[in-house]
C-alpha cells in the first residue's frame, strides 16, 4: 500500500505544526479510565504480530536477506516497533506511525461525540416521559434507541467531515472555441431540517458554463490553443451531498452549492435549483403534505440569460421532472 499525496501533506502539516518529541503517543492499554490505566502492565504483556518480511538479494554475501517491512504499507525505510492497542505490536514506518496516531485521535473524538449523544438522546426520551406519562420508557425496544439515533445522525451529519472545494478541485481542459451549457440532475438528496431535526428529501439541479482558457503552445502553428475547463461529471453530486449531509436550511444549502462552484469552477455562469419536502412542515404544524419548497440562485451569463442558457436550464429541468 502506498502513500498517497493527501497522506504525506496531511503529515508533512502535521509536523510541521507539532514538536517531533510529541508525535510519540504513550503505551496504550485495554483500562477504560485512567485510573485503571497501568502502562508497565500494557507494555509487558504486549504481543508481537507476526513481522512483515521480503527476500532482498544481498551482492556482498551473494545470498538473501530477510528485509523487514512495514506491515501497513511495504516500506522498509525507517521501520520502528509500535504498540498498537488491545496486547499487539507491529512494525510500521515513520510515516504510517504518525498516521496510526492521528487515526486513534480521531477515532477518540468520534467516540466521545458519540457518547454525548447517545446520552441527550436518552434525555429526550425521559423528556418525552415527563410530558407523557403513558409513555414506556423502560420498554426493551427503546434499550438501544440512543446508541441507534446516534448512529443515525453521525451518518446524517457526515458531511461536515467533507471539503467541497477538494471535490471540485480536479479539472479537465477540453478543446473548443466556446462551451455551453452543462447541466446535472436530478440529484436525489436527503437531509436534517437545522430548525426541528426533521427529515428533509429531494433533489438538485446544477448548470454551469464552463470558461474559457487560451494556452500557449511552443509546437503549434498559431502558438496558441482554446480550451475550456471542467469538473468530472460525478463531482457535482458529490458536493451535493456533502452540503446536504449536514444540519441545514435549503436557502442555505442552495447558496453554499453555488458558492463553491464559482469560487472553484470560475464558470462564466451557473445556476442550482433544489426541490424538496420537509417532514417539519409535511408531518407537524400545518402539515401540508404535498408541499414542494424550490430553492434557485443563478450567476453570470444565466443570470443574464446570455444565449438563452437560463431558458435551457429550465427546459432540461421540466423535461426531467415530467412523471415524477
């Protein structure tokens, strides 16, 4: 397994911003508390994994030597022992350690997020009790309620762990004098009214033009070449749903979407429509459950309707919406 360009900068930042003596973690141990935390015991009862060995052909002694490799990613430059929890120990490389340790931070934050909220979960099912008393709150069923809620918002809220602009921030030239109109959609989308925690479902529409790019070009005759610049198509919806896997509101969403794509893309124009229902006004208060709230914010040449693209943004949209 190689490491990949995210991976070395994230490290390379990593230790750039932190004292190298630091970057050591300590014994880790099977204790829940720190109290129970023993690392002399932890250290002593370590287990060794199986080392990650290859054959390297040595001239001097005409013979092969056995290399020792690191057991996550095959280097074998700079090959340390590390204790990695639960009794085992492996042999990783300098780079693949420093990884190891900021993956077992990460997954700490995660746990202790998810703490809290299995624990507020259940204080609103207690809440719920106080206004009902009717209601069973030691019912067997609800047992694993808070942990299945938990679980359910971290995946509803998963993306906040995601950066938009890092989707859009592959691009492709294509040849041609002028670009028109691109247009993706429907984009079925689910995600959590910021007001009520309510179920929100729908779909997106994005349009853009692409801009123009003129290259020089040292071989060719005329010494220049036009092009204009794009995102691969699966991009979009990507960054669709990184905007909706988070607690929102749609005017909001619709917003960001757009943001990102002119702040990336620098399109000559583009345009996002969003649809969608919300269970907070489908299911409670007026409970208006055929309710469709459409969000558009347009940019640039569609804004001015230049060649007619906001019209065929439109049409694209109502032919795709016919039957649904």
């Amino acid at each position: 397994m190689s490491h990949s360009d995210d991976e070395i900068n994230e490290v390379e930042d990593l230790v750039e911003s932190t004292p190298i003596d630091d970057l050591e973690p300590a014994d880790d141990c099977n204790s829940t508390t720190a109290d129970d935390c023993n690392s002399t015991t932890a250290a002593a009862s370590e287990e060794w994994l199986e080392p990650n060995l290859r054959g390297e052909y040595d001239e001097d002694s005409m013979s092969i030597q056995l290399v020792p490799e690191c057991v996550r990613c095959g280097s074998d430059t700079n090959i340390t022992a590390r204790f990695v929890g639960k009794g085992k120990s492996a042999q990783l490389c300098t780079l693949c350690s420093i990884l190891f340790d900021k993956s077992r931070e990460q997954h700490a934050t995660k746990f202790l997020g998810d703490l809290t909220a299995v624990i507020g979960v259940g204080s609103l099912l207690d809440g719920i009790k106080a206004m009902y008393p009717a209601f069973n709150r030691t019912d067997p069923d609800l047992n694993d309620t808070p942990r299945r809620v938990s679980r359910m918002f971290a995946e509803l809220c998963e993306g906040y762990a995601i950066d938009p602009d890092r989707l859009l921030a592959t691009k492709f030239n294509v040849k041609g004098k002028q670009a028109g109109l691109i247009t993706i959609g429907p984009i079925d989308f689910v995600s959590t009214c910021m007001h009520h925690l309510a179920s929100i479902s729908g779909r997106a529409y994005v349009g853009y033009v692409p801009s123009q790019r003129i290259e020089d070009l040292a071989d060719a005759a005329d010494k220049t070449e036009e092009s204009y610049r794009v995102t691969g198509l699966s991009k979009i919806p990507r960054v669709v749903h990184a905007y909706s896997r988070r607690l929102i509101l749609q005017e909001g969403m619709t917003h960001e979407i757009i943001e990102c794509i002119e702040r990336m893309l620098k399109p000559l124009g583009s345009v996002v429509l969003v649809k969608a229902k919300h269970d907070c006004m489908c299911k409670r208060g007026v409970a208006s459950a055929s309710a469709w709230t459409v969000t558009t914010e347009v940019r640039g040449v569609l804004y001015e309707n230049q060649r007619g693209t906001k019209d065929e943004f439109m049409s694209v949209v109502d032919q795709c919406e016919i039957g649904r």
